[in-house]
C-alpha cells in the first residue's frame, strides 16, 4: 500500500480540498475556571433523574490543601513526562475536574482530542458529533448523518479532518472547521462498526473494524478499501508516533498486528471477560486493555508486565496519563481509577459520573483527559 499512502509530510493538494487548519469558532476568551455549567449555562444533569452531575469534586489528590494536618503525597513514584506544559511540575500530582461539557440529550460513548489539543470531539446515542473549541468552550455540532449510533470518534495527525464509525456500518469523514456536511462516506461493512483509527504517518490510511471480526484499512484519498482481514471486533488502535503495529480487541482476546506485513505478532491471552478498550501509552511500548474484571498492561511483543482486578467497579475505558509515565486512567462506574503499577495494586478513586464512562482520551499539550459517559456528559480533567 506505500505506493498509493500520502505521509505526513508531503500531503498538500488533498489536505487543502478537505481541511483547515485552523477552527473557525468564535470567542477568543479562555477561560481559566472550573465550568460548573454546560454549554448555555445548562446544569449538566443525569439522564435519570435530572439529578446534577457537576457537583463539587473533591481533590482528594491535590497537594494545596492548607488546612490540612496531614497531607498524603499520592503516587509519589510517579516520572512525568517532560513537555513544555508542565506548570505544575513543583507543585506534586493533582487530578481534578476542571471543566463539565454538557450539550448531548443520550449517552456518549467516545471522544478524541485533535493533536494540537484545540479541539475535542464527542459522540454516542445522539448520531452526531459535538465539537468543542478547548480554548473558548464553543461548541457546534455535525448534522445527524448516521441513521443508528455513533460507536468512536477519532482525529487525524495534525488536522481538523476526524471520522466516525457508527451502527449503521458506515464510516464518515468531516472537517470540525466545517462541519455542516461530511466530507466523504465509506461504505462496505456488512456489519455495525465498533471502531476506527487514523494511521499517525500515512494520513489517508483509515483503519475501522466492525461485529463479524473484519478490518478494513481504507485510503481516504481514494474513497475506497485497499485491504480486508480478520482479527478485530471491538477495538484499533495504532501505535502512536510510527504506526507500525496495530492493537485489535476481539473477545477476550487482543491481537498485535505488523500492518505492512499484514502478519498478527502476537496474541495476547489473559482476560477472562471481554476486551472493552485498548490503549497504546505514548512512547508506543505499552499498551493497556480493559475488561470488567481487570485491567492489564502489556509491552509490544505480547507480555503482561502488571495485572489489575476490579474490586466492583466494572472497568469500561481506559487512557494513559498525558503528564506522567505509565499512569493509567480505567473509567469505570460513576468513577475514575487512577492506576500507577509501581504503587503495586491500590488505587485513587475519584466520584466523576452519574452513569458508566465509556470514553476517555487524552491531550499532551494541556496535559487534560476528557471523560465521556452515559449520563450525558463530557468532563475535563488536570
């Protein structure tokens, strides 16, 4: 497929026909403070009962507590991640809820972070994608395109080009500077499809999985399938950075593909319940997966390096931390665990949702990790 795959670094003429770089979203104000409301002033509600869902989070992990007589330094093994946003590097680990996104009236299933972090994107039950500007906290909404659910959202590298893959087994392209229509639509699945993901070098290779166990890498800039196999019906994620490997989740079992040999590495054996998500941390040698039961993370040739077991919370999502290596973040039930293997098996848990967090993703630049669930809401968290 080289012949035929655009890098990133000689894309032109098809990036112009179907992207802009820049989002154009009014308000140019930042806002510095916790959002206790959504979009319009909205209180950020349960899908049951109405109940409010934005209430006061307790930062039981943050260092700043003056009045405190003890103060417990969670996680102090923890090696951060050198970026140019560490702001809070004197100040110890913090994780608390910064932002409440409240505009869907269904339950959200996925969201993504552009790769410059201006942008998140969120979708579920409501067959269209809201689309936040992270600086301002505008937000503007696709069309509902999708006849049935939307099951993943996903960006591509260095782009406002995202896609969706949805139930009613297409897979979409938009512009989040423009998106009034899709851009293009991709039809061959025979079934529902669970999941997509952009490769991180050759931009218009498009991956997505559906029900009945079949991969399809797509060119977009063709608008057609380049190659069909098996090995994945709940989840793909590629390696970030290279994208030479492939991550897939069927069943209880996970699968890491060589995409260019078109050859699976590994097979990855161990849960005793279904793989529900899957995530590669960012140096692309450690990859998590989830399942209700347990938690378990692995290094790229196939070993199961640390192993955590659910203690009732039904684990859904998972995400590693943008600011501090091999920290992993599992949504679960109403709330977030927070997972460091080099504090052996405890972990910090934080009250986050009225429903089950089915999404999580995460932004470098801002070092934020946003949390979509079922009770309607996406919230952002530092």
């Amino acid at each position: 497929m080289g012949p035929v795959i655009k890098t990133a670094e000689n894309q032109n003429q098809q990036d112009q026909q179907l992207q802009s770089q820049n989002v154009e979203m009014s308000g140019k104000r930042k806002k510095t403070v916790s959002l206790r409301h959504g979009q319009n002033g909205q209180d950020c509600t349960g899908a049951a009962d109405g109940t409010p869902v934005d209430e006061n989070v307790e930062s039981f992990l943050s260092l700043e507590n003056e009045h405190a007589d003890h103060i417990i330094v969670p996680f102090s093994n923890l090696k951060r991640i050198s970026t140019s946003y560490s702001r809070n590097e004197n100040k110890g680990f913090t994780f608390e809820e910064v932002g409440c996104l409240h505009s869907s009236k269904g339950k959200i299933l996925s969201t993504h972070f552009s790769s410059d972090g201006k942008i998140l994107a969120s979708a579920g039950h409501e067959k269209k994608v809201f689309i936040w500007n992270t600086e301002t906290f505008d937000c503007v909404t696709t069309p509902e395109a999708h006849s049935l659910l939307i099951t993943d959202v996903r960006f591509r590298t260095g782009s406002t080009i995202f896609a969706t893959s949805s139930f009613d087994r297409s897979v979409r392209l938009w512009d989040a500077a423009k998106p009034t229509r899709p851009l293009l639509k991709l039809e061959g699945h025979a079934e529902q499809v669970m999941s997509l993901d952009f490769h991180p070098r050759k931009v218009d290779l498009l991956c997505s999985c559906d029900i009945n166990d079949a991969i399809r890498l797509w060119n977009v800039s063709q608008g057609a399938c380049m190659h069909i196999t098996k090995g994945g019906s709940k989840q793909v994620r590629f390696q970030p950075d290279f994208g030479k490997l492939l991550a897939t989740a069927t069943g209880n079992d996970m699968k890491i593909v060589d995409v260019e040999a078109d050859a699976v590495l590994c097979n990855l054996k161990g849960h005793v319940k279904d793989i529900l998500s899957i995530c590669w941390d960012r140096s692309g040698n450690y990859i998590a997966s989830v399942s209700e039961d347990s938690a378990r993370i692995w290094s790229s040739d196939g070993k199961c390096i640390h192993e955590l077991h659910s203690t009732g919370n039904k684990f859904q999502s998972c995400i590693f931390h943008p600011a501090y290596l091999n920290l992993l973040v599992i949504g679960g039930y109403q709330s977030l665990e927070l997972w460091s293997p080099s504090d052996g098996n405890k972990t910090w848990s934080v009250a986050a949702h009225k429903g089950l967090i089915a999404g999580l993703s995460e932004s470098p630049h801002d070092e934020l990790i946003a949390s979509a669930s079922h009770d309607c809401c996406v919230k952002l968290w530092k």
